[in-house]
C-alpha cells in the first residue's frame, strides 16, 4: 500500500482510488466564503448539492435529465 504526503505548498497525487470514510459516495466541501456543497452520486444521481441553502444545485439523473437551481446559459 502506498502513503502519500502533502508537499510543502499542499498537493498531493494519489496513483490509485481515493477511499472516503462515510458512505463513500459524497465529497464535502465547506469553503469559508461560499455555501458548503456535497458533490457526488446519490439515490437523485450525480448531485451537486447546496447543504447551506438545502437544494441541488445540479442534479443528473440516471435517466440523463437534468436540473439546475438557476439559469442555464448557452453561448451563441
């Protein structure tokens, strides 16, 4: 098995998977000047979820449709 170490300025590259603790199946992001977000796969699909706000910010499901929490812009 392979440790890997943060360097001095913070990266780190994995050769492998990356195993979370939990249910695996959510990466949690608590930034300290935007709304903590979950981004994964759950029971709705890929999620992007707003846990500050309470609402999927992003949701695909597994049948390909989307959703989006605001407007959707298309470049001409």
């Amino acid at each position: 098995m392979a440790i890997n170490f943060l360097n001095t300025v913070g990266n780190t590259t994995f050769a492998g998977n990356v195993t979370l603790d939990g249910d695996g199946k959510l990466l949690k992001f608590t930034p300290t000047s935007y709304d903590d977000v979950e981004l994964g796969i759950d029971s709705n699909g890929f999620v992007i979820y707003n846990t500050t706000d309470a609402r999927y910010d992003l949701k695909i499901n597994g049948d390909g449709n989307a959703t989006f929490a605001g407007t959707v812009y298309i470049p001409s």
